[in-house]
C-alpha cells in the first residue's frame, strides 16, 4: 500500500494503474495533482464557486467510478477535463431551464431593452453551445484562456502539453468555434483577420 509523503514522486500512470487496483491513496494523489484545474474549468463554465465545487466533485467520483473505462492510451487530463467540462455543462443545462421562465417573466414585465438583452444572451448560449461542439483538445485551452483568463504557460502546466502546442489550439479552436457559430447562425463565413 502507498502511504502519505511518496505519492508525489510516483509518475501519473503509475498513480492511475494503482487506483484501477482500487488503492484510494493513489487516486487522492490524482485529485490532489489536479483538483484545481478541474475547478478552474468548472468555474469558467459555470460562473459561481459553489456549484464548480459541487461539479468539481462530482467530476472525480465519476471519473474514479468509470476508471476502468478510461483508455490508458490516451492522456488522462483529457479525459478528465472532458468528464469535468460535462458535469458542468449539464448543471448549466439545468440551470438554464428555470432561468429561461424567470428571464422571460422579468422581460414581460417591462425594462431597458428586453429585446437586446434576449439577443444577446441568445448569442453568448450559442457561442457556449459552438464550443462545447469542439473537440476536447481545442474546447479546453479555450475555456481556460478565455473564461479562467490563464496565461499560456498556466495552460502548457494545467494540460500538460507544450506551450508551443497551446498557441496552435488556441488558434485552430478559434478559427473552428468560429466557423461552427457562423454556421449555426447562418452567417456567410469570412476569414477574419488576426
């Protein structure tokens, strides 16, 4: 068994391997490693610390109660921002249903530009929506630039990959997103300039 002080220096698919044997120890190393990463994409979707801890949560019980899914071929962090970019999606989803009958009471009932304030929250759910249509790989630099605000080399840490790497996913998940909501809304696809 693993014990407290040594985990730290045990490599990541060693941690994995011992926590499909169902060693505890190892995968709260796992938690530990990347706990704030999994919050910080869950608070960037979510918008409120209380329920990206909740998601944060839930995202590791089911992570370690669909391990043996996991395809060890594949990078974890992936695998796991997908699990925890899910999650939060869903509560949003959730969310969404009953603010959408308080929003439209609140726009019945009068207030500056209730029209403009639809179309804009109608454009930000379809830009979420275009995102969340990407690949992980692009979805996730994404979400932790733009909506955590985090430096590339927070990103190159976080998702362990080249800081080289997060610039081109960066770019390409840009161009996707926005060739994936200009269609979505129907508009004519240009090239924008950079």
């Amino acid at each position: 068994m693993l014990k407290g002080r040594g985990l730290n220096n045990v490599s990541e698919e060693k941690l994995l391997y011992r926590s499909l044997r169902g060693e505890k120890e190892a995968w709260g190393e796992i938690v530990k490693r990347y706990k704030n990463a999994v919050y910080g994409i869950s608070l960037s979707i979510l918008k409120d610390s209380t329920e990206a801890e909740d998601a944060t949560q839930e995202a590791f019980i089911k992570a370690w109660e669909n391990l043996e899914k996991y395809d060890m071929d594949r990078k974890f962090s992936t695998w796991l921002f997908t699990v925890a970019s899910n999650i939060s999606k869903n509560i949003v989803r959730k969310r969404d249903r009953w603010s959408f009958l308080k929003d439209g009471i609140s726009l019945m009932s009068g207030g500056s530009q209730p029209q403009e304030e639809f179309e804009k929250e109608r454009r930000r759910e379809s830009i979420r929506e275009a995102l969340f249509s990407l690949e992980a790989k692009y979805s996730s630099p994404l979400v932790l630039r733009y909506w955590r605000g985090c430096s590339y080399e927070e990103i190159a840490q976080i998702l362990d990959i080249p800081e080289g790497t997060v610039k081109t996913r960066l770019h390409r998940g840009k161009n996707r997103l926005r060739e994936i909501y200009q269609k979505k809304e129907g508009i004519e696809l240009e090239r924008a300039s950079e």
